[in-house]
C-alpha cells in the first residue's frame, strides 16, 4: 500500500485568497458558509466531483488556493444554478465557481488538454471574432485542441447533425465586427483593470 | 433745553414706511413739535455733507426704513450709526429684509440681466448696464454698485430696536416712539410691538375650529371666502399664527389672510419653520403622494413663507448662488 | 452645477479635500431609531463616523427650524429617524414629521440646496442594520455632493460688506 | 403585441428548429418579433468562464441596441441567452462599478443602456401577455392522448425566477395543457441536462441524458417538450450514444414551441420537425372547434 | 463660543467602560477638551461610572465644588440615565439638571479609527455641555396602576403566568383565541429530554385555571383594542359565538354523540387533520374550559356560516333541559380595565409548503413534525401506531432538521427546540415502529439540562444522524431498491460525499416563526417586533420580559423560540414583573411634558395634534393648555406651534439647539 501524506500546513495557504475572492461581485456572501452541504446535495455533478462544492467553499474560504483552482470541481460545475437558489445562506455558489474558473485560466492551472477550460477559451476567441458563435466550428476547434481522437468517435453525430441541417458551415457574425473589440479595448484600457 | 434731534431714512423700500410717518396725521405736528427732525431725505432737502458735519451720536434717534442692498445704502447705514445714540429698524425691511430680500432667491446677475435686458417691457438694443462710474466731459460720476446679497438692517450696522410691518401702522409707530422717548425706554434689541401671534387680535378668532385639519389649500381668488371665518379654516394659507401681532388683523379683517409682514414672535428663529411645521403637521394625508397633492396648493413656499423676512431666516439665501 | 462650481460655492473656511468628510447630524426618536443606533453599537455593526445624533422623544417633535439650524452651522446633511408608518410610539407623530418633510425638500430645493442633504427614514427599534445602511450611504452620497459649508458661504456673502463693518455676525 | 426579438446563436445552429417553429406559432397569435438588428452572442455561460464582467458586457450590447430600437422588451428563447441577459441587467442595476464598465464599454462603440429593457422568455410572454385563453382559442387540433414530460432545465427559473416558481415552474405544464395535451408527473423537470459537458465530459453528460430520457420513459412519456436549444440538442442528438452505454430509451424531445404549431395546425414543414434525429411520429387528429371553423374562413 | 452662563457650574464626567469606550476613545483627551468648555466646572475621566466609586465621585464633585449641572459621557442614556440621575440626586442636585452623552452605543463600539472617533466624542460632550446649561429643575410625575392583569394567549406560558398571578392573589383576565388553552403543549406526546407525558404535566394545570376564583377565563376570544397607558389601560375583547352558553354547558358531550352527522368526517384541527370530528365537538378531551362548540361552516343548522334552521337540531334534543345550545348566540364585545399587559401569544409552526423541494402536499408520507407528534400519541388519530397515510407502516424514516429555520429564504433564526424535539420524535417513532430513524441535521444544538446525553442515548439506540442538510424528498429512482420509496439526496459532509438514501416515511422538524398577525398583535400593545417578526424585549439580557411600553410584558415563544423550560420560567418573571408593579401601586414618569406660555395667541393648530387630546381650548383665558396628567412628552405640538409658545421639559428648543452648535461648531484650535 502507498501511503500519502495529507496534512495541511499553514504554508500551503495563500492567505488573503479567501479575503480577495470575497470582494468580487456576485462572491461577497461566501464568508456566511455554515457547510451545511446543501449545495453538494442538490448539485447533478457532485458525483463526480474531487471536492464537493461545500469542500470548495470551505478551501476557498481558508485559502487553499490550489487545492481550489487545481479541483476538477470547478470545470464540472454546468452552471445550473441549483446551489445558488437552495442555499441557506445565499451564497452565488455559481458566480464563485465562475470566478474560480476565471482565476484558474487566467493563472494557467487548469488540467491540461481539460476540455472545458479549452471550449471556454475557444468560445470567447471567437466572440471576440466573430460577434457571434458557430457551432460546428466551435466544436471542431474544440476536438483538434483537445481529443482529436474523440472527434472521429463522433463523426457519425456530426454527419446527422448535418443532414438535419443543424450544423453548417457558414460562420454567423456581426455587421459591426470591430464593436466587440473596440468594448473589450475599453474595458482593458479603463482604468487598468475592471472591478 | 434742545429739541431731540431725529432723522429719518430710506434705504431699499418702497416709500410705504414714509407714508406711515405722514399717516400719523395731526400727530405728526405734535411730533414736529417734540423732535427736532435733522434728516428727512423723502420731505425735505438735506445733504449727506449735512450729516457728515453732525457729531457723533448728535442724533438722538433714527428711524431708518428699507432693506440694504447697496454700497451707498451700506455708507448710509454705518453713518447714520456713528451719528445716532438710538437706531431703529423701521418696517418689515429693515427689520427683515422685506420684501427686497425675495431678491436672494436670484443672483444678481439673473436680476440685472432680467432687469435690463430680458423683461418684457424693456428696449435696451445696445443692452446698456448701470456703470459704477461714468466719466463725460471731464467729470467723474459714480454709482453706488448693488450688493449681491439684500440685508436687514441688524445684518449690517447694531440695532437698539424693531419696529416691524409692511408698514407699522401709526399707532404701534405712536407707541414706539412714546416708549422710546419715556423714561424707562425698553431693553435694547426688544422689537416694538405684542410678543403674541396675530390671532389673538383677530376678529375671526372666535368660532375657529378646534379640530383644524387642511384636505386642501386654497389661494383667496380661488374661493368665495367666508368673511367671518378663519381663513385657515377655510384653507387659506394664512400666517398668522406664525406673525406678531400689533397690527390689528387688517388683513383678515379685510378678507385677505396675514402673509407676516410683522415677523415672527421673539421665541422663534424662522418664521417660515415654524408656519411650514404647523400647516403641514395638520394636514389629513397619510400617505406621501397624498401629501404632496395637497402641497401643491402652495406652490411657492419660499415666497409664502418669507415673503418679508428671507434676509433673516436662518438660511437667509438661495445657498448655491456664488459670486454673481 | 460643475464640479469645479462646486469646489467654489465651498467657499473660505472649508478644510482641504483630502481632508473633508461630510457633516451629519441625525434627529432619532427615542423609542425605535434610537433604539436602533444602540443595537448597531451593540451589534458592533461599523459604520462611517461623521454622524452625530441628537434624541427626541418622536420625530414629531423635529421642529423644521431645527434641520435649518443644523445646515446653517455646518451640517452636511441632517438625517431623520423615526418609526415606521403605523408603529410611532405617539400614535402619529412620525406622519405629522413626514408632511413636514414633503414641504421642507421642496422648499429647500428652492433654496439650492439639494434634497438629498435632508432625508427621513423609518427605522424600527430590531433595525440596526438598517441604521449603519443609511447612514454609511447618506455619507457616500454627501461626499458625492461635496461640503455645503452654509458657515464658509455666509462668510463669502458678507466679504462684499465694506472693511469697516462692525461685528454684528457673531 | 410587439417585442425585439434576440435569437442568439444556437436558434441559427443547433437549434434552428426552435426559431423555425416559434416565429409562426408567435405571428399566429399576434406577436410581432422584431429580430434585433446586428445582435452579438449574448455572452452565455462559457463566456462567464473567462471574464465575467466582459460576458456582462456583451449582453449589454445587445440590450442597449433593443433600447435603441424603443422597444421595451426583448424576447430571448433560448435559456442561456435569456439568463445572461437577466444577469447583465442585474449586475448593472446591483453593482455600480460594473455598471461604470458597461458604460465605459458601450461609449466606446455608441451606445447606451439605460437599465430599462425587460428580457422575455417566450413562455412568459405566451402565459401573461397573451394568455392561456387567447392560446385554447387557437388550438384547431388539440393534442388529446399525448403524454408529455415538461422539461424546463435550469436557467430559465434559476436564478432569477420572475415569471415561474423554481423549484416547481408550471408554465409549460399549463401550456400543454390548454394544447390538449396529458402533461406527465416529472419530477425532474428543472434538473439539469448536462449542458455542455456532453462534449466535453461524455461520461458524466451521457449518464444525465440518460436519466432524463429514462425517467420520461418510466413515466409513460410520449414526448419531452423542451424550452431551450441546449437541452433539445443533448436530449435528441445523444440517443444512440445513450443507448450503447445504457440501453435503448427512446423518447423523442421537441420544442414546446412545435407542439403548439402542431395543435395550431400550422403546416409541420414550417416547424422544423424533421430536424430532429429522434423525430416525433405522433400527429393530432383535427376536431371541429369554433376555432377550426374560424381558421378555414379566415 | 457662548459667554459662560451665570451660575451654571457644570460637571464633565467620560466613562472608559473598561475598555469598551477607552479602546476606541482617548477618554483623557476628551475630558481635557471638556474642561477647557465654558461653564465647565470639573472634567473628569473614571474607569467605571456606574460603579460605587463613579458614582460617589460625581456626589462628592458636587458637594464639594458646588456643581450646579452635571454630563456623563458614557453608554446609552437608555441603560443608565437611571442610574446617573440618582447619582446626581443624592449628590443633592436636581436628577433633571444631568444630561448622559452616548459615546459607547453610537461612537466606540461602532468605528474603527480612534482618532475620528474621539473626535465625535468630544462633539458629543461638547453638545451634552451646551444642552444641560439649559436644564431646570424638574418633578417626576406619577401615576397609579390598577391591580388587574389582562394575560392574552392560553398556551403554557399563558397558563403560567395567570396561575402565578392568581395565587398572589391578583384579578387575571385570561383570553385564548382557541375554543381551549393548552396551546402547542397540548399537542405533544412527551416532553424532551425527560419524556413526561405531555398532557400529564399539563392538564392539571388547565384545570387549576379553571377553577381558580382570581381567574377570568376568555377562550374563543380576542383582544381587539387597547387604550390607555401603563397603569390604566382598557381593552376590548371579542367574544367568538360558540352557538353554546359556556355558563350552561356541563361537557357531558351527548349532543356530539346524537348529531345528525352518524360519523366525524370534517378535519380535525387538534390532529392536524389526521383525524376527523362532527361540527359540533370538543377540540379535544381535557379541553379547557369543557364546553363543546358548533362550527358554522359545516353544521347542517346553518348555510356558510349563516342560520337556516333547517337540520333537525337532535344536539338541541339532547341537551334537553339544560338548553346549552344557542343558535342565535352572537358575538360579544367587553371592555375591561387593567394596568398590566402580560403578551404570551406563542408561535406558529413555518408552513412546509414553502418548501416544495421537500415534497409535502407532493407525496402523502410526507409529515410535518406536529403530525408526527399527534401519529405518536396515545391520543391521537391511530392511538399512537404509526400507519402511514397510504396504510403502510414505515421501515425507514428520515427527520429533515431545519426546515424553515437557519435559512435566509425563509427564516434565518434557529428554532431552538427543533434538534430536540426531532430527536424525542426519532426516539418515539422507532419505539412505535421499530423503523430505521434518520437524522439529516446541520448541528446538533443540545445545550440544555440533560440534552446532550439525550443526544448520547439516541447514538445508543442505533438512530442515524447524517450531517447534512438535505437537497431534496423525490420518487425519483435511480436503483432497483429505490422503487417506490422516498429518496433522500444528501451531502454525508462528515464523509464528505453524497448519498441518496430510500426511506417510507418523511418528518419535516419545522421551525418556529411569530404568528402571521404577530404585527396587527403588535401594533394593538403598541410593542415592537425584532426583524425577524417575534415581539422585542426592553433588553435581550437585563429586561428580557419588558417591553418598550411600560406595563406591557411578553413571555414565551411570541418573543422568540424556545423550550418549555424557558417558557414557563419567562412566564413567572413576567407575572413577577406585573406584581412588582402593581404592589408598588404607582409608576414614576419621566417629566417630559409640555406647557403652554402665556403668550399663546389661541390660533388652536396644537390641539388636533395631540393623540392623547392632552391640548384643550380655555375659553377663559382665550389660550390652549395641556393636561399634564394625559401628556405624553412626545413634542409633536411643540415642534409645530407657529409662535414657539409651547416648551417641554427636556426637549426644550433653546436645549436642542444648543445640541446642535454644539455637535457642529468646530474645535477651538
């Protein structure tokens, strides 16, 4: 039998993460978690979760930064909102789980050739483009970054999807096609960085 | 022994004060008679050189009529000061800035420019202004410049005494004088005239309502109003109640409510206040949206309420106007 | 108004920016805003300390002069508490402030100074939080007005008065 | 009536079916939609991932175009779209310093929102504009002896319920109703349908597909009637994959929008049916109703 | 800065309240400022004020400096005004020539930057000093209190509370809105943790109720006014038509059994509708008083509520000679005269329904935890077996803790009893049953008498206890096993994953919320209720059965949650409270009346003012003037009257304004 070590010491804590996480909007209330684990027991994927979303509330809030965004947990979360209306204590349980996806990408920490963070990236590069989403060439970016493998288990999804007239090829954008960059700019030139 | 010597003087006012003076009728010879007047610029031709040569407190008393909002009517005031043992605030603009003082809801400028270029009534194509000084022909000409904000007398130069109204009738103006020359003249500061609202003198008083409550308020060309009954009984917005009395209710006698020429009593410091908090704590709405339906019976509180005394209520002026 | 208007209506007597915080000073009844403000202390709810506050018994007795008064010695703003509608400790004592308070906005608005310097709240006796809530955004909007300084402005009004004067604005 | 219109991307991809089926049934009950002129993705839950503030932003774009088109509101189908919307809507009015970039973002392309745009979901608009009366009024082949699962998802009531109960919405399951249709018991009607993990985490998304479809079949469902192009797509396009892992379950998933087509007797090329890889066989018979008799004169 | 007034000599005393004002106050500072004020004759700085030793320094400042006003900077003047006033009286000033500063509750407990904060205190001593220059002497007033008690609401804490009162030998006025007192507690199997029969303990007292002649026992009615103040209040009670004369009436109970109605078959509001009745019945068998009563919604005699005279009246038969029966009886309304107001109206269970995710109304084995209670009573609907509504007896059953408790969506509160009561019901259920018993609780809060080793003994009778609160009661099922069951999905949060586990039978421990009229109820005592709705104490530690309106008491859980231990305790301190007051036979208070000057000019706006019609018009005089003896203080009139003729004592305008400039003026260097 291998064993592993678990304990926690005080330096595998990011102190102020907790603190820092708290102040973004949508977040705040996550200092009032009693870990009643109403969140996990709601939650369709918190049976397959590494952490429940409770364990992810109580790591975020003692500052275990890494054990947090490195957590499978937040890529699963589909945004369902379930924990956000049951729990107790009004936690934005999903605005955290977004946050936190936010800090892995932005940190870089996710799992890697993880296929959620890739789509996420993906989506937005292409808004950004575009205006607007396609999804047949979402979905193939998605494979060939990720899985190209799995894209050939699928082809027989795509060639139905085809037929029916639901996947094209045409790329849907907008008129104005700088307007998305020219906000985005804006955003990033205001004052440094947005709140 | 020499006649005391008394002066008086108009500053901004509109003449009312004076024709009080000359409203005492055969008395006035009797005060001709008593005082020795030294100055008397609306009867009779005295110059300020005049004045000037007088010596200090020469003057036993001026009775100094009309709001300051010049330099000169400044110069004046601080004159007549120096000159006089006795200085009275005469008529509500003195006393309160009156009706002038309704300028400090307006800059100067919105007043000038109103006055000389926008009103109706004015032809002024190269829109001239009041030059402080003009010069032709060699000759220098200055104006007295207006003061951007209009004063009592008090705000300006010490008072030893108040005669209030718009004007003071000739019998509290007898009476003031009387006190003022008897031999136990009243404290300084004290203001001339009954320290109880107008109405306890008022003939309307007996069979108003003890259950007073305001549904709606009325202005008098709005209603056939009832001429015995208390005119706030028929929701006639009058100010009385808030206003010295003294005058003898003139103007509820003739049908018309009190606006508060004669000021507040001594024991209040705004007479607006004080006639705001009474009017709207009686009314019958409960409910804000109720409320203001009601208040807009009285669509110009300011006016109303400080009709006569927006120099000496507490904020004395529209607060956001600089400069100008 | 723009902003730098603003910075001069302060006129003399204001202390430098960075240093300004805004004035407030509170009129709470005794028997529910009072009351609340005790339970806030006790909560040790935190809250911005520029407000001070002066007991009645009832808002009904929030004599409007009073609020002049306070502007016109240097308040910011003045702030009201009372019980809510129905709840006064008197029976009706908070409508009669309520009416008042209708007039009194419009007739200070009339007088340029903003309605928002002058606010009434109902805040029950168990309301302590409420009371840090108003008060702390009371305070944030009075800093967005900037000061009122109605002392500094009368002091500008009179510097038009010849250098002679007497002291007659003690 | 009339509203703006924000299809979003999936109504002119996957879920075409959905806008093909929704613009007749809404015409057919008087509801002018005006499509939103040169609309931008919603900025939808992936988005959200990578930059919150920013997905706010895109939203905000396109609920600043519906203001400047004067109308009040914007109808948004598809369950993500009209969730981010809400959000941004919220975020605006809730947090100043996100409002302060939305505005910042939107000088910078000419606009401005204002906060007053009113975001509809279809359902909302079918249940309080137009009534359950106006919609019986219509039915000229009422969809007697069809079992129907409601099938709401996640987020049209979660988490800004404002036209429907969360933890048990009703407004489809009435819809169906007044349809003719016999609307099933199913409790699951707000769990979620997987989303996008489908794709991306096959083994968790395949197993809620499963669960959906299953617990419709057990229940003796005909149909799932779906309210959002996301969950139509898992429900439909899986099946086969399902169907390896666990078993055949199967259940075809329409757009509550097709249904009401149907019942309208609207002609089914127009609603899209055949997009479908699970297709709906069953077809309502046409009964005489004042109502029928109205439409062959109209 | 005002020119010092003539022989105000005024005393400046700042309290550190250990460190409760000292650590966020510079108390030196503060009295080093003050003494620099004029008319300040001494400023000093003290540890603890409201001690002996504070208090014999300001007596002695007195005597020995000849103080003439004194200021105490310190906490709340609504926690010790009191105290500083007598100091100052038995330092031999008037107790009204004192003003209390508040820099405790309003400046050190609630900011966090010392300096700012020591700023504001000394704005506040600077205003306490202006104001308290103004002060004059003063006389308490005082007024008599009439001995009865009016006790509304006949739960225990009502039933304690009149019982104590009556044995002291007061008059009680009893009113219950039920047809019986008894309250929840009537309800209850046993009690926790010592598993007494709960009508055991109870009825005897009902009983003493009764029967006690110092007792007024209103059942069926209501207080629907109260006027008056401490002392002399008169209420209003509604007397609900029972269609039965109470006084006529001997419980024998024959015109239930020869109704026309043969069998019960209207819900039963004692079980919670688990059992049935006739509509004419008695909520249940030790009812109090035993009067049967007729529900007009259902008896055949009347149409909705309204007599027809159609049924054949076999009651009236029955009742033969007594003629108890009435069906013209309708309501009535007595005034009564009291000077004390004990309120025990109880709570209301929250309502489950508002919670949909847990399936009540859903799926009929679905119980809330008063039906259980009544399932496992003797009693009860099934004579304590529990048979589940569909007949089944259950193998399985799960306790949900916290339902409508310790959630911001519907009560944030926790209910207290709840862990408790749910534990005595898993205890009973698997004694009645022999069922599994799951707890799925978020803490186990057990911190009274005996609670923790209930707790103790439940782990040793093999109950579970799963932490976690539940997610949602489905039939939904994922496995075989699952079929036909309840399914519970939970987080296990001490094993740290999820689980679904099936069960038979669903209790919901639902948690305790104020009455839904609890305001109405409020407004009528002229209380004040907490946020969360229930009645609030003067003070959560010092005054917990007083309210802010003197002579008005509260017991029990219309004051919040709690047990049948604290309640019965709350109960005597409530009664002992009234006695207090009403052996002392008067009341003191404050002086804070207004007067009318003579230089009123009669324009009459003050009168309608007035809510306690304290203004009268003298038609001699031609002025208003106040009845001190109806005055409240509340200044309404004084800050309305348009010439300033009205002062009150205390408030005077000439003291706020001096508050004023003093909160304002700016610091001399």
């Amino acid at each position: 039998m291998e064993i592993k070590r678990t304990i926690k010491l005080e330096s595998d804590r990011v102190p102020g993460f907790g603190r820092d996480l708290m102040k973004v909007p949508g977040c705040e209330k996550l200092e009032g978690c009693i870990q009643c684990g109403t969140c996990s027991g709601v939650c369709p994927l918190s049976i397959y979760m590494d952490y429940t979303p409770r364990q992810v509330m109580a790591l975020a809030r003692a500052d275990f930064k890494n054990e947090v965004l490195r957590s499978h947990t937040i890529w699963l979360c589909a945004s369902c909102y379930a924990c956000t209306v049951e729990c107790p204590q009004e936690i934005r349980i999903t605005d955290i789980m977004y946050e936190l996806k936010q800090r892995a990408l932005r940190e870089g920490v996710y799992v890697r050739r993880f296929p959620i963070p890739v789509l996420a990236r993906e989506f937005s590069e292409m808004v950004r483009k575009h205006g607007r989403i396609t999804e047949l060439v979402l979905v193939i970016r998605l494979f060939l970054k990720t899985d190209w493998l799995g894209a050939l288990g699928n082809w027989r999804l795509g060639l139905d999807l085809m037929r029916t007239g639901r996947f094209t090829l045409w790329t849907e954008r907008i008129r104005h096609k700088g307007d998305v960059d020219r906000m985005l700019a804006a955003i990033d030139a205001g004052n440094g960085k947005h709140p | 022994m020499p006649k005391p010597k008394v002066a008086f003087y108009w500053c901004a006012s509109c003449g009312g004060c004076e024709e009080t003076v000359v409203d005492l009728a055969e008395d006035i010879l009797g005060v001709v008679e008593k005082l020795d007047i030294v100055l008397w610029p609306v009867a009779m031709d005295f110059k300020y050189a005049d004045v000037e040569a007088m010596e200090d407190g020469a003057i036993f008393a001026t009775l100094l009529n009309g709001a300051i909002r010049s330099t000169e009517q400044e110069q004046m005031a601080r004159l007549l000061r120096r000159k006089s043992r006795v200085l009275v605030a005469y008529g509500s603009c003195a006393c309160m800035g009156g009706i002038p003082s309704l300028a400090n809801g307006f800059a100067r400028e919105e007043i000038l420019k109103f006055n000389y270029e926008d009103a109706p009534s004015v032809v002024n194509g190269p829109r001239t202004r009041p030059q402080l000084s003009f010069e032709e022909e060699g000759r220098k000409t200055h104006l007295p410049e207006q003061s951007r904000v209009v004063r009592s007398l008090d705000q300006v130069v010490d008072v030893d005494y108040f005669i209030p109204g718009c004007p003071p009738t000739p019998l509290i103006t007898k009476k003031a004088l009387a006190a003022l020359l008897g031999d136990a003249p009243p404290p300084k500061g004290s203001v001339l005239a009954p320290d109880t609202a107008l109405c306890e003198e008022c003939p309307r008083k007996v069979g108003k309502p003890a259950d007073l409550s305001f549904a709606q308020f009325r202005r008098p060309h709005q209603a056939l109003l009832d001429p015995e009954k208390c005119l706030l009984a028929q929701g006639v917005v009058c100010l009385g109640p808030a206003t010295r009395g003294g005058c003898g209710a003139q103007c509820p006698a003739g049908n018309m409510p009190c606006t508060g020429c004669f000021g507040p009593t001594s024991r209040v410091r705004d007479q607006g206040a004080k006639i705001l908090s009474s009017l709207c704590a009686n009314l019958e709405a409960k409910e804000a949206p109720d409320i203001d339906r009601v208040l807009e019976g009285i669509p110009d509180p300011v006016g109303t309420f400080y009709r006569y005394g927006m120099a000496k209520s507490i904020l004395r002026r529209r607060v956001d106007l600089n400069g100008g | 108004m723009n902003p730098t208007d603003k910075a001069a209506a302060a006129g003399t007597g204001t202390p430098p920016a960075a240093e300004w915080t805004p004035r407030i000073v509170a009129f709470f009844c005794n028997w529910c805003t009072y009351t609340a403000a005790d339970l806030a202390g006790v909560s040790r709810l935190k809250y911005s300390p520029n407000v001070r506050v002066i007991r009645l018994m009832c808002s009904g007795r929030v004599d409007p002069q009073f609020i002049l008064d306070a502007l016109s010695k240097g308040a910011d703003g003045v702030l009201i508490g009372g019980c809510h509608p129905g709840d006064c400790h008197y029976v009706e004592g908070n409508y009669k402030m309520l009416r008042r308070f209708r007039l009194l906005r419009r007739m200070l608005s009339d007088m340029g100074i903003e309605p928002e310097r002058v606010r009434l709240e109902w805040i029950s006796a168990a309301e302590g939080d409420k009371v840090k809530l108003v008060i702390n955004e009371m305070s944030a909007q009075l800093s967005a007005l900037g000061p009122l300084n109605l002392p500094g402005k009368a002091k500008g009004w009179d510097a038009e008065l010849t250098a002679e004067r007497e002291a007659v604005h003690a | 009536m009339k509203l703006a219109y924000f299809p979003g991307c999936s109504l002119k991809g996957l879920g075409r079916a959905y806008e093909e089926s929704l613009l007749p049934v809404m015409k057919h009950l008087g509801v002018e939609l005006v499509e939103l002129d040169d609309w931008n993705c919603c900025g939808a839950t992936a988005y959200m991932a990578v930059d919150e503030v920013k997905a706010c932003v895109l939203a905000a774009r396109n609920l600043a175009l519906a203001e400047k088109t004067g109308q009040q509101q914007l109808m948004a189908p598809c369950a993500a779209c009209y969730l981010v919307l809400n959000k941004a809507k919220h975020y605006f009015h809730d947090y100043p310093a996100i409002k302060k970039t939305m505005d910042h973002a939107l000088a910078a392309i000419g606009l401005k929102y204002d906060g007053d745009t009113a975001v509809r979901h279809p359902l909302d608009v079918l249940l309080t504009d137009v009534g359950l009366e106006a919609v019986r009024q219509k039915v000229v082949r009422p969809l007697k002896g069809l079992k129907v699962a409601p099938y709401y998802g996640c987020q049209i009531v979660r988490p800004y319920a404002t036209f429907d109960d969360q933890y048990n919405p009703t407004a489809m399951d009435k819809l169906l109703e007044a349809l003719g249709a016999t609307v099933v018991r199913y409790p699951l009607k707000t769990k979620c349908c997987g989303g996008s993990l489908t794709g991306t985490v096959p083994a968790a998304g395949m197993r809620m597909v499963y669960i959906l479809l299953n617990e419709a079949r057990k229940r003796g469902a005909d149909c799932l009637a779906t309210v959002c192009p996301l969950c139509q797509f898992n429900l439909d396009a899986y099946h086969a994959k399902v169907a390896s892992q666990y078993g055949p379950v199967r259940v075809p998933t329409v757009y509550f929008t097709q249904l009401m087509g149907l019942a309208f007797g609207l002609p089914e090329k127009e609603l899209g049916l055949n997009r479908s890889a699970i297709r709906l066989d069953w077809r309502p018979e046409p009964v005489p109703t004042p109502a029928s008799k109205e439409a062959v004169t109209a | 800065m005002p020119e010092p007034r003539n022989g105000v000599r005024i005393g400046f005393y700042v309290c550190h309240c250990g460190h409760n004002i000292a650590s966020m106050v510079d108390c030196p500072a503060v009295a080093a400022y003050a003494a620099t004020l004029p008319n300040v004759a001494v400023s000093r700085d003290y540890k603890y004020l409201c001690s002996d030793p504070g208090q014999e320094l300001i007596k002695r400042d007195i005597a020995e400096l000849g103080l003439s006003h004194v200021v105490v900077a310190s906490c709340s003047p609504l926690l010790h005004e009191h105290t500083f006033r007598s100091a100052t009286e038995a330092g031999g000033l008037n107790p009204y020539c004192f003003h209390m500063v508040n820099i405790r509750e309003h400046d050190s407990w609630v900011h966090t930057d010392r300096r700012l904060a020591t700023e504001k205190a000394k704005a506040l001593a600077r205003a306490g000093i202006r104001r308290v220059a103004h002060h004059q002497p003063l006389e308490m007033k005082r007024v008599p209190i009439h001995p009865d008690v009016l006790v509304v609401g006949g739960g225990i804490a009502g039933i304690h509370a009149a019982l104590t009162l009556a044995s002291a030998g007061k008059k009680v006025y009893l009113v219950e809105r039920e047809p019986s007192i008894g309250g929840h507690m009537a309800k209850f199997d046993k009690t926790f943790p010592t598993l007494d029969c709960a009508a055991c303990i109870l009825t005897p007292k009902m009983s003493a109720v009764r029967s006690h002649p110092n007792i007024t026992l209103w059942s069926y009615s209501e207080v629907v006014k109260t006027d008056g103040y401490v002392g002399n209040y008169t209420v209003t009670v509604r007397r609900k038509p029972r269609y039965v004369i109470e006084e006529l009436c001997v419980g024998c109970q024959e015109c239930i059994d020869s109704c026309v109605y043969k069998k019960p078959m209207f819900p039963d509001e004692f079980n919670e509708g688990l059992g049935k009745r006739k509509p004419i019945h008695i909520p249940f068998p030790q009812a109090t008083p035993q009067v049967v009563l007729i529900d007009p919604e259902v008896c055949l005699n009347f149409k909705r509520g309204v007599l027809t005279d159609k049924c054949k009246k076999t009651c009236v038969e029955a009742c033969a000679e007594r003629k108890a029966i009435d069906f013209n009886q309708k309501e009535e309304l007595k005034e009564i005269k009291v000077g004390t107001i004990i309120v025990a109206t109880g709570f209301q269970p929250f309502d489950v329904k508002r919670v949909p995710q847990y399936g009540y109304g859903t799926y009929p084995n679905v119980y809330t935890a008063l039906e259980a209670e009544r399932l496992v009573n003797a009693s009860g609907p099934t004579s304590g077996e529990v048979v589940l509504r569909d007949g089944r007896h259950p193998n399985a059953i799960a306790i949900i803790h916290c339902v409508g408790s310790r959630d911001r969506k519907t009560n944030r509160w926790c209910s207290r009893v709840c862990c408790m009561y749910s534990m005595k019901l898993a205890h009973l259920l698997k004694e009645h049953s022999g069922a599994e018993v799951y707890n799925f609780y978020i803490d186990i809060r057990a911190p009274g008498k005996g609670y923790e080793e209930f707790y103790d003994k439940l782990n040793e009778e093999g109950v579970h206890f799963i932490r976690g609160r539940v997610g949602e009661v489905t039939d939904w099922a994922m496995t075989p096993e699952e079929e036909g069951k309840l399914v519970i999905r939970v987080e296990d949060t001490l094993a740290g994953f999820v689980r679904r586990i099936p069960v038979d039978m669903v209790v919901l421990s639902t948690g305790l919320e104020p009455h839904s009229d609890a305001q109405s109820v409020r407004r009528m005592f002229n209380m004040s209720c907490g946020t969360e709705g229930f009645f609030l104490e003067r003070h959560p530690k010092l005054a917990p059965v007083n309210t802010y309106t003197d002579g008005v008491f509260i017991a029990g859980c219309c004051q919040g949650p709690r047990d049948i231990p604290d309640t019965v305790a709350q109960a005597g301190a409530a009664a002992a409270e009234a006695m207090a007051l009403i052996d002392r036979g008067h009341i003191d208070q404050e002086p804070n009346t207004a007067r009318i000057l003579a230089d009123c000019s009669g324009c009459k706006s003050c009168i309608p003012l007035c809510p306690y019609t304290a203004i009268a018009f003298d038609s001699a005089t031609q002025k208003a003037v106040i009845n001190e003896a109806l005055c409240k203080g509340c200044g309404t009139c004084v800050g309305s009257c348009p010439s300033g003729s009205i002062i009150q004592n205390l408030f005077d305008d000439e003291e706020v304004f001096g508050e004023i400039q003093g909160v304002l003026a700016d610091e001399p260097n």
